[in-house]
C-alpha cells in the first residue's frame, strides 16, 4: 500500500502578503514609413509595487485593448494583446507590446482617434488562490491615441 501525503506546510500559504500590481504606463514609439504613415509600437507596463509573487499556476493576466473612437466608458474595447504571467518580483515589470499603422492623415486633427486602455485583471474566481489586490484603484491607465500625432 501506497501513502502520499503533504505537510500542512506545503499547503498553507501566505495570506499577509500584500500583492499589488499596478499599470505603471502606455507608450507609443514610431517607426518611419513614408511622411504620413508610420508604425507605431504600443507598448504597456506594469509593475509589481507589493511584496514579491509567486503562483504555481498562472493566475494574473493584463490586457491591452484599443477604443475606437465612441466606445461607451463602460467598454474596455477591442482587446489587441494580453500577456499572463505567474511570477514577479517587488519593483519588477512586465511589458506588452502591439505594432500597427498609424496614419496622420486618417486622425489629422487629433479628432476620432482611439484611445489604448491598459488593464489587470486578478483571478479571484480560483478558490486556491488567497490573495487580494491591495489597491484595486492602481489597476487600469488609459492614454488618448491623438498623443501619437504628437510624435511626428
């Protein structure tokens, strides 16, 4: 007969850490095609600004979505690249990055651009995993599209 076991040891984990991670920024880098017509790079981040995390499992996502011009408030948009992650330490950030044209002519005024709204969401709905986001209001960041007409 076979016994597999565990100490509670290895079972509990630590509650009293603080995890928080925040949407540290939304940047936009270009890359010269012609006079009016780029690529432009969107790229966000996000820092571990709480006590170091670890998950077995990945248990953490952040998205990066694009809002068309309209988009109701409520409405995240588009999503146009996630990344998961199951580890970072205190002070360390994770990058995402989406590539796409961006012409000058299209948004000449600045006017109807989308704007790039960068997300994390927690896996609160896995019943093993015990930890809370300590400050959910460090969560999300969003940045106008008329900022990369700036650029040029």
């Amino acid at each position: 007969m076979l016994l597999l076991g565990c100490s509670k040891e290895d079972t509990v984990l630590d509650t009293t850490k603080q995890i928080d991670f925040a949407v540290e920024s939304i940047d936009f880098k270009l890359t010269p095609t012609n006079n009016t017509s780029n690529m432009v790079t969107i790229s966000g981040s996000i820092i571990n600004v709480g006590d170091s995390f670890f998950s077995e499992g990945v248990k953490q996502t952040f998205y990066l979505y694009e809002r068309p011009w309209g988009t109701a408030i409520n409405s995240n948009g588009n999503l146009i690249a996630k990344k998961e992650f199951s580890a970072l330490e205190t002070g360390e950030n994770i990058t995402i990055d989406y590539l796409r044209e961006w012409n000058t002519e299209m948004y000449s005024n600045g006017i109807f651009c989308p704007s790039y709204r960068l997300v994390i969401r927690h896996d609160s709905e896995v019943d093993a995993f015990p930890f809370q986001d300590s400050n959910p209001t460090n969560n999300m960041m969003e940045r106008f599209g008329s900022d990369i007409n700036l650029l040029f």
